[in-house]
C-alpha cells in the first residue's frame, strides 16, 4: 500500500484560503495517521527500513491535519482504488512495474531475492537450491567455475552436488579445488552476478515441484484419523487428486516392501520401545514380515514385550510408526537401503 502511495505524483488539498501539497511519504502518513495503532501495524510490518524512515520523518513533520485535508485525501485514494477495480500483486506485476524505471540487470537481482531460496547472500542461497536442480546446472560450467561455486556452498552440500555430478567431471572438480588458490574480488563477483542472472532468476521455474508431490509429504506427517478425514473430503471433491496424492505417500505400510537386508537395516536402526509400539499396531501380515527378519529368539522377545504393553493409545502407535517410516527414508537418503512404494516398479530413493 506504501510503495503506491510513495509513487503518486503531490496532491493539492485546499484548507481555507490556503492549500497544501502533500508528497508521496506525507500522503501515506496522514493515512497511517488515521488507521491509528492498531489498524495500520499490519501496513507497518511490510514496510522496509527505507519506507518506514520517509514515512516517519514525513509523519513527525505534518503539523495539523484538517478534516477536509484527510477527507480529500481519503475520496482521492479510493476513487483512484476504485476507477483500476480490484488490485492483484503478484510476480508479473511487480516485475512489470519495476522493469518501467529500473534497469533489467537490478531488476533480475530484486525478483531473484523474492523468488530465490532463503539466504542473506548469494552462497547462503546457493545452499537451500536443491542439490540435483544445482547439479544440473552446474554440469554445463567449467569445472574450475564449479570448484569456485562448491568451495562457497556448505560442505555438506557441495557434497551431494558433487555425488550427483558426472564422475570424471566431478573428479576434475575436485583437483580444482585442492589447487585453487586466493580468488580476485572481481572474479567472484563476475561468478556471483552470472549465478544471480542466469540461474538464480530462473529458479522458480526451473524447480517448481508437483502439488501433489508436496501434498503427500504433508499427508505423511498427518496422524492417521487427520490424514483419513482429509483424504475421505478430498475423493468426495476430486478423486483423481486424492488416488494421486495416495499414491505417492510413503507408509507404515510400504516398510514391507524392503528386501530383507534393508528390514534387518532399519531394525538395528529403530530404538527397541518404539518398534514394539509401532508393531503393536501394524498389520498381522507386515508383522510377520518383520518378525522372518528377526532370529527367532529376537523375534520372541519382541512379541512378549508387545504383549507386555498392553493396550497402547493410538496417538502412540502413529508417533512410533512415523519415527520408523523417517528412519528408513534417513537410511535411504545415506544409500543404505532402498525404498519404493510398490514391487515391479522403479525404486524411489527418498
């Protein structure tokens, strides 16, 4: 609301025999000014530093404000609201707006920062990008510009990228990096500003992940009674959606799947208590499909320390079995066992 009102060209405001031109920063705070605290606190917090400096300033040397000055003020915003119709902010917009007074360059460098992962810099950035979208942009680069790029990254990171990279390029990166020395500022800088403008710009559209994707991550962190009410409203709605977002949760259930190398894996991986609690609600079938896993002794010892347990509330049981189904996407993500949601078909790596 702020930026707008900074924008407008000066208003004239008759007040008796006198009148006043009240600039952009004045405009917006004889309008604050009448929002009052508790109205106009939600137009404060979005302001940055700079709008909040001029409107201030701006405020503290207004002097009186007459009724016919602010009731001017007011019919001239709305009429002005009104005559445009409803307004709607969004990425083009702003980008259009911006681009009408700011070079394309600066502009690139605004609408990255809004779009782009979190981070206070570039690097930071460079961080939170998803190893195999960065990968794939990077297998393109030089390979001593990719040492420079991994050297400024968290190392765990630059790891991953570096796993995911061809491996005689990434080998060559890596010598890069054992011999590189002190980079010159303008370097970096060059590096930097090209990251910004070719890749980091692109982003948002270059990583836009699938809705349904996202959306079974979350119906995998639901309790089981919230994940069914969901699902139930949603086939009522749109079954299509519903069968896909099924179809692509990774479950209790789907733990049965894993060979047994990778059962007897995450067995020595998950603490004893929560595997008795998370069986103790499991399907007799997947039970037993961890139990053939055990030796018979362990396999014995577990079922009298389930029984031990007696009844086990069913907020219980979805904490144990969601701590298992993490543990196995964990091993998973390290390449220790495999997991996938159904047999016959490709094998999802989490």
């Amino acid at each position: 609301m702020a930026a707008p009102a900074l924008q407008k060209p000066a208003l004239k405001i008759e007040a008796g025999e006198t009148y006043r031109e009240l600039a952009g920063a004045e405009r917006a705070a004889v309008l604050l000014l009448a929002l009052g605290e508790e109205h106009g606190r939600g137009i404060w917090q979005r302001l940055d530093e700079l709008e909040v400096r001029q409107i201030s300033i701006a405020m503290s040397r207004l002097g009186a404000v007459s009724p016919e000055m602010l009731e001017n003020l007011f019919v001239d915003f709305v009429t002005k609201l009104s005559s445009k119709g409803s307004l709607t902010g969004n990425y083009d917009t702003t980008e259009r707006i911006l681009l009408s007074f700011m070079s394309p360059e600066r502009v690139a460098q605004i609408m990255e920062e809004i779009r782009g992962p979190a981070g206070r810099n570039m690097w930071e950035k460079l961080s939170n990008v998803q190893e195999n979208v960065l990968a794939n942009y990077l297998k393109n680069e030089y390979p001593q510009t990719v040492a420079l790029v991994l050297s400024k990254i968290k190392p765990d990171h630059a790891g991953r990228v570096l796993a995911i990279l061809p491996e005689e390029f990434s080998l060559e990166v890596v010598n890069r990096m054992l011999r590189m020395e002190a980079v010159q500022k303008e370097v970096l800088d060059k590096v930097e500003q090209t990251l910004r403008v070719e890749f980091m710009s692109n982003l948002s559209h270059t990583s836009r992940r699938d809705a349904h994707e996202l959306m079974a991550e979350i119906f995998n962190s639901f309790d089981r009674q919230t994940e069914a009410r969901f699902l139930t409203a949603l086939e009522e709605e749109n079954r299509e959606s519903a069968e896909k977002i099924k179809s692509l949760m990774f479950t209790f259930e789907d733990l049965g799947k894993l060979d047994g190398a990778g059962i007897q894996t995450l067995l020595r991986a998950v603490e004893k208590d929560k595997l008795a609690i998370a069986l103790k609600g499991a399907s007799e079938s997947l039970r037993n499909t961890f139990f053939s896993n055990m030796s018979s002794r362990a396999a014995k010892m577990m079922t009298e320390d389930m029984e031990a347990l007696g009844p086990v509330r069913l907020r219980d049981v979805d904490e144990a079995q969601g701590t298992m189904v993490n543990v196995a996407k964990d091993l998973a993500a390290k390449g220790e066992i495999m997991i996938s949601k159904s047999k016959g078909e490709d094998e999802l790596v989490y």
